[in-house]
C-alpha cells in the first residue's frame, strides 16, 4: 500500500507501506500534524547532538536528519513553545542514542559498564546540574536535556518525571538481564515492563509542559484522561513491536509482544503477527472511545471561571496531542532509518550507531 506523507518535506512525499504494516484507519482519521518549528528543530537537535558528542560527526552528517527522531516530536507535541518543543526533542534524541548503549552493551558482553552508566544516570537525574560537564557523553546530555525540562514547570512536576524515569531506568536494566540470561518474559510480565521501557508515562508527562501548565493528579488520574494517555502509548508501543518482530526473531532477541506469545502461548509467528495486530487495531478504535470521554471530562472542568477555562484548554491540549502520537509513530516507522535494517551492510550492526567499548574508558 502507497500513502501519501506530509512529514520531513515542503513537498508531500509518497511511502510504500507493508500491507502487514498498513493500518488504513491511521491514514483516514488521524490527519498527520508537524510543528512549525520542525525545520529550525531538526538543524538545532542535529548541533546539539554534535556539541553533547553523543554521535560523531560522520554519523550525525550520514543519519542523523533519516533517523527522523525530531520529525517524531514535532509530529506529537503539535502545540508546545518552540523552547519547550527542542528541550523534549534532545531528550528524545538523547533516549534513542542511550537505548542504542544499552543494546551495544548487551551485545558485546559489557554487563560493569552498564551498571556503571545506570548508576550515574539515576545520580544525574537527581542532580543534573552537577552533571552537565560529566566525562560520559550519555550522562551529560541526560543531565542537559532534563535540567531544561525541569525549568518549564514547578518541582512536584519536576518530582514526578524524575520519579518515573527512575523506574524507566530500573526496567531497562532488567530488560539487559533477561536479554544477556535469554530470559523471554511472559505475556502480562512483558505488557508491564513494556510500558516503563516504552517509558509511557514519562512521554504523557510531557504533554504538561506542552500545554504550559501542571495537572492536578485528580485530572490526570480521571478514569478517562488516564485511559486515553495509556491507549495512545500502548498502541506506540505495540506498533513498533509490530514492525521489528520478523528482525527480532531473526536476532534472537526476547522482548517483544510478539515472540512473548509464541514462547508462552504456543502461537506460530503469523498467529503472533495477526494478534499484536489485532492489539493495534483494538487500541485505536478503543482511543476513539476514550478520547471522546476525555473531551467531555475537559467540557465539565470549564465551570465558567478564569481557572475552570484554562484547565480545560490544557487538558484539550493535551488530549489533542495524544491524538497526534498515532500519525506521529505511525509514519515514524515507514520513514525513520532506524528501521530499515534490510538497507544495513550488517543486519547486527546498526550503521548509525558508534560501535565501539562506549563506556570503558
């Protein structure tokens, strides 16, 4: 299937999607937003990754504009400040560049050089301005992006993204446990670390500084508000499940919905495909339930004041932008060269990726 995109260029472009990929709804009813401020983003990010050093140079020319990670943020975060907006497209940068350590550091056996890294990171989020000229590249560029994150909003919003991605932190080294033990985790026991290596609530956090202000937690823990957050996240991550499937059974990997349910529930690989398919799909038609709730939960909270009216623009806001985190991934996966390891010269090695013993100086 052809669709057309409207994402990186001034000119529409036309992607051929897998039809295994191909999820017509997305293109009919999830019409594909971009921030203005893209271009200067894209060009702001790429510098920003050079002067942090967490790609070299060669990498960042070749890849860093086809890996599409801003075109990823600026297709969510629609409505942000254009300082709010380049903050979280570091730090998405930043997180693709650390999930690429981490999978280095599995991949070549360096299990004290990744114990070393999570200690400082959990250190760095606590403090990052202590951190900001750190030796390690990936512990001063999280110490950057989040030290600009954290001064958008007050400290109990501040509290709660650190306590959040100290649990991001935690999964993932348990995900490099069961990946170095080849360990397949069970069905329930994947959807539950899938949602903190996805780090779901860390990308619904920033919705928040998106919309200019902090929501009490009895709006963001309203039933219709919270199911609308977490449906938009899980079908982000069971899509990308969706298209690295085939590539991660062929290289023996052990976390992904997919192979979880061949593992454990005896299913074939087409049988696996058709169900995390089946998830995808039941997740937006069930987000386009959830989605109206949530709008008629931010109708009720405009009470006629000054605060009941703002409040209700920013859960609008904020319920707009989970909308857009469908188009967003959706095209992410077609166009970002992360994915296209058919095109690698070895399908192991990332060529984006610095392959060397990062870490062990």
């Amino acid at each position: 299937m052809h669709a057309l995109s409207h994402g990186t260029t001034s000119t529409p472009t036309t992607i051929a999607v897998p039809p295994a990929l191909s999820l017509p709804v997305i293109e009919a009813a999830f019409p594909r937003q971009l921030h203005p401020y893209w271009p200067r983003l894209q060009q702001r990010t790429r510098a920003w990754l050079l002067e942090k050093r967490l790609m070299p140079e060669d990498k960042v020319e070749e890849h860093a504009d086809g890996l599409c990670y801003t075109d990823l943020m600026a297709g969510y975060y629609t409505g942000a400040p254009d300082e709010v907006l380049q903050a979280i497209a570091d730090y998405s940068a930043w997180f693709f560049v650390w999930d690429d350590r981490h999978d280095r550091d599995i991949v070549h056996g360096r299990p004290a050089a990744w114990r070393r890294l999570k200690d400082r990171l959990h250190t760095a989020l606590d403090s990052p301005a202590d951190h900001l000229g750190h030796d390690d590249p990936v512990v001063a560029g999280l110490a950057d992006s989040v030290r600009r994150l954290y001064a958008f909003l007050p400290g109990t919003w501040n509290a709660r993204f650190a306590r959040h991605f100290h649990s991001v932190i935690e999964a993932y080294d348990r995900e490099f446990h069961n990946r170095t033990a080849g360990i397949v985790p069970t069905v329930e026991e994947y959807l539950e670390l899938r949602r903190l290596t996805f780090a779901h609530w860390i990308w619904t956090d920033l919705l928040e500084p998106s919309a200019g202000t902090e929501l009490p937690d009895a709006i963001r823990k309203n039933p219709a508000y919270r199911k609308a957050a977490l449906l938009s996240q899980e079908f982000a991550a069971w899509y990308n499940d969706l298209c690295s499937l085939p590539k991660e059974m062929a290289g023996s990997e052990v976390h992904n919905l997919g192979i979880s349910l061949v593992t454990h529930e005896g299913l074939t690989l087409e049988e696996a495909i058709a169900d995390v398919r089946r998830r995808v799909e039941e997740c937006i038609s069930e987000f386009q339930d959830a989605e109206k709730d949530a709008l008629r939960f931010a109708d009720v909270l405009d009470d006629g004041t000054v605060g009941g009216k703002e409040t209700s623009a920013a859960v609008r806001a904020c319920v707009g932008n989970m909308r857009n985190w469908f188009s967003s991934v959706y095209w992410f996966h077609h166009e970002s060269g992360r994915y296209r390891v058919d095109s690698w010269d070895d399908r192991s090695t990332p060529p984006y990726v610095n392959n060397e013993a990062a870490g062990e100086k």
